[in-house]
C-alpha cells in the first residue's frame, strides 16, 4: 500500500522535455513548409503574370 502511496504522490512532476522539444519541431516544420508553398506560390504567379503581360503587348 506503501507504494502505490508513494507512486500517486510523486515529489517531482514527469520529465517531458523531449515532448516540447518534439512539439517545436514539429511546429517549426510546418510553417517552414508553409513558407516554402508561399515562396513556389509566389514564382508561379509571377510566372503567369508575366505571360499575361507578353500576350496583352502581343496583341495590340
């Protein structure tokens, strides 16, 4: 009983760094790979822009 007492009443809170650590890289990954979509995002409409511009010159 003794033991089951002392379990249930631990002086120190669980170690849960490696947790945090994980979460913040977790956290940090997605928005890295957000920010590389925003960046490919951003080409491709500069891209689209661009040939839009040379079709309008093109036709007048």
């Amino acid at each position: 009983m003794q033991t089951v007492m002392n379990l249930l009443l631990q002086e120190s809170p669980p170690n849960t760094d490696a947790y945090m650590v994980a979460g913040y890289i977790v956290i940090f990954g997605v928005m890295l790979i957000y920010l590389v979509s925003l960046v490919i995002r951003q080409r491709s409409l500069s891209k689209d822009l661009e040939l839009l511009e040379d079709l309008e010159s093109g036709k007048k």
